[in-house]
C-alpha cells in the first residue's frame, strides 16, 4: 500500500506540474542566422519550464515530462529559425524591390480618403484599391483575402439590422490577418461600385445625422486608417528575415490609467469614463485630480503617467475662416491637450472621438478619428485601439 500511495502522489504532482505548463510560458526572440541568437533563446525557454515546475522537480515522472516538453520546444524553436531562413531567401528579390514607395502612397491615399467627400471618394477608393493589386504586395493582399468571405459577412451584418438606422453591427474577425483581408476586400468591393461605401457607411456608421460626407469620413477613420497602418506593418513583418514572436507570454500591461480629455459636454465624458471603468481601466479626468497650487499645465504633467488617452472633440465652440463659413469645433485647449497627447505618448495611444460634424485638426495625420455615435460601435473601435496599443481587454463586456 505504500508503494500504491507514493506512486498515487508522484501522479498527482505530475498532473500539477502539467496544469502549470499548460498555456503561456516565455516570448523569446533570436536572429534565425545566428545560433548563439537561438541557442539563447532554448536557454530560457528551458528555464522558463524548469521554473514553473520548481516545486515538483525531484518527482522522475515530472523530470521525464518536462525533458520531452523541453525537448519539442526546441524543436518548434529550430524550426522556426529554419523556416524564417528559407523565407528571406524567397523574399529578398522582392525585398529589393519594395524601397518604401508603395507604403508612402498607401498612407498618402488614406489620408486623402479621410477627408472624401462624395464626390472625390470614388477617384481616392479606386487608387487604393489599385494600390493593393500592385505587384510589390498583390500577393500578400491576396493570400489575406483569400481567408474571407465578404459577402457572408456583410449579409451577416445587415441582418442585424433593427429598427432605428445605424443599429447594424458588423462583426469584424478576431484574427488580425482576416480583419486586413476583410478590410482589403471592402476596398475592392467599393473600388467596383463606390455607390456601395454611401450606403455601407449609413447601414454600419451612421452618425445621427443625415449628411452622408460625415458618414463617410467616419466610416473611413474606423475602417481605412487603422488598416493602413496595420497591414504596413504585416508586409514589413511578412517580408523580413526575423522571428519575433515564439512563444505567447502574458506579458504586464502598461499602467491601466487612461486620460480623458473632454469639452463642456458632460454626457460625452459620463459615457466614456462608466466604459473605461467597466473594462477595467482608471479614466484620469482632469477636474478631479487635486490641484496643489498648480497651473493647469502643470496639472496636466502631474496626471500624464497614463497608457492610454482619448480625447473628446465635442461641438462645443464655433469657428473658421474670417472671410468664410464657420463650423462647430472643439474647444481650444481640448485642442491643446491632444498635441500634448500625440508628443508624450505617440499616436498609438491616442483615439480621437469626435461628435456630429465636428472640425478636427488638420496637423495630425495617421490620428485615427472615431465618430461617437449613439449605436455604441465607438465602443469597438476603442476596445481594438487599446488591444492594439498592447492591453487585455474583455471582449465580453465590450459586446454586452
């Protein structure tokens, strides 16, 4: 009976010592052209296994366990490096090729459609479309496209459609390469018929409003300009000779503190804190924080030690032109306070809502501009900007 006990816990402590390799263990990352580079980076993937089973580590099944799980990740590891070898030499030709110049007109046109109207969307859509069958990326664009079904998904979306217009709710694909291969195919499909972007923008990112110019910038803020920032960096990533990512590690989150920058409409600012809240996040709002004899600069600095900001463009003033018409803007130091934002924390970390047809700056391009409807699709864009910008997010509550 003893030796039937001992065996029963030397069972039990290798089933711990699984439950505790089950899931992410290291990132490690190495140079697939030089071993020391992977040998380093088997090193402490082995040490990040021999840690999480330290307090079975005299048990011989958990040794035995742990040698043949070791012995796999290196493996996938070597693998891996082999793979990345044999990819950079399909891709140096057209590495050589590619200098950068397709990229600055992807984000050249982008930021042309971003200020589209209905009349200049067709000749901007049409380009970008163009630019994506190029020969420096059709292949990549197509391998992504070929991971979805656009038509499924739009009759998916439309179908929940309720009673008031803009309730639709599209379900964009979790797994990013679908999301720019989703996002791709849209653009072909507008290129084809731009009267489809009028009436996509009004099912999907309707603002409350009747005008279709603001629909449409909207719907290209949400949808274009995160993308072209996004596949950029998958053709880089694609087209490179390094394995960055071998194994998934739940890494720590930037500080989970996010500074809501707001105008005079409290309902805006109510919305967006009760949000962050509910996701788990700290909304820093400025009138809050203790003064201590501060300028409001001053106070400014003292609460920018956040991960995160969102900035709020509410009508709240009026201006333009002093020979031309004017048009409803944000106040000034809502203005001021997004500069700041975009220098201290770079442009990732920033998402701009803006409310109706409010003016936004013309000096920050690439800064994504996401409409505040009353549907809630705002609350989407912003779980995808945060998970972008590296913190967890609870999809469950973002849906409910």
């Amino acid at each position: 009976m003893q030796g039937l006990d001992k065996l029963l816990k030397e069972l039990d402590q290798a089933q711990k010592a699984l439950a505790r390799l089950d899931g992410s263990l290291a990132t490690v990352e190495f140079d697939p052209n030089q071993p020391g580079s992977i040998q380093a980076a088997i090193t402490k993937m082995e040490g990040a296994v021999d840690a999480s089973i330290a307090a079975y580590s005299r048990n011989p099944m958990v040794r035995e366990l742990t040698d043949g799980i070791k012995g796999n990740l290196r493996e996938q590891i070597e693998q891996r490096a082999a793979k990345a070898r044999t990819m950079a030499g399909d891709r140096r030709e057209e590495n050589e090729r590619m200098d950068g110049t397709i990229f600055r007109k992807i984000e050249n046109t982008i930021d042309d459609l971003k200020w589209a109207d209905m009349n200049t969307f067709d000749r901007h859509i049409k380009k970008l479309s163009s630019l994506l069958k190029s020969d420096e990326v059709v292949e990549l664009s197509d391998e992504l496209v070929g991971l979805v079904d656009l038509d499924a998904w739009l009759t998916a979306g439309e179908a929940t459609q309720g009673g008031m217009v803009g309730s639709a709710e599209l379900d964009w694909p979790v797994d990013p390469r679908e999301e720019l291969g989703m996002t791709i195919a849209l653009a072909h499909w507008f290129a084809d018929k731009p009267d489809r972007a009028i009436d996509f923008a009004h099912t999907f990112y309707n603002s409350g409003g009747r005008k279709i110019t603001p629909e449409l910038q909207g719907m290209v803020a949400q949808v274009f300009v995160p993308f072209g920032r996004d596949f950029i960096d998958h053709v880089k990533q694609e087209t490179g000779i390094v394995e960055l990512t071998t194994i998934p590690e739940r890494t720590a989150s930037t500080a989970r503190k996010v500074f809501v920058v707001h105008g005079h409409s409290e309902a805006a600012k109510e919305k967006m804190a009760r949000f962050l809240s509910r996701l788990d996040f700290e909304p820093i709002i400025l009138h809050e924080q203790a003064s201590g004899n501060r300028t409001v600069i001053e106070k400014i600095e003292a609460n920018s030690d956040v991960g995160f900001a969102v900035v709020l463009l509410t009508p709240d003033d009026v201006g333009g032109p002093m020979d031309g018409n004017t048009q409803p803007r944000a106040r000034q130091n809502v203005i001021l306070e997004l500069g700041y934002f975009v220098g201290k924390l770079g442009r990732s970390r920033v998402a701009v809502f803006k409310q109706g047809d409010v003016e936004v700056p013309s000096d920050f391009g690439g800064v994504v501009y996401i409409q505040l409807d009353g549907a809630g699709a705002w609350q989407q864009a912003l779980g995808k900007e945060l998970k972008e910008a590296g913190f967890e997010v609870d999809w469950n509550e973002i849906m409910t």
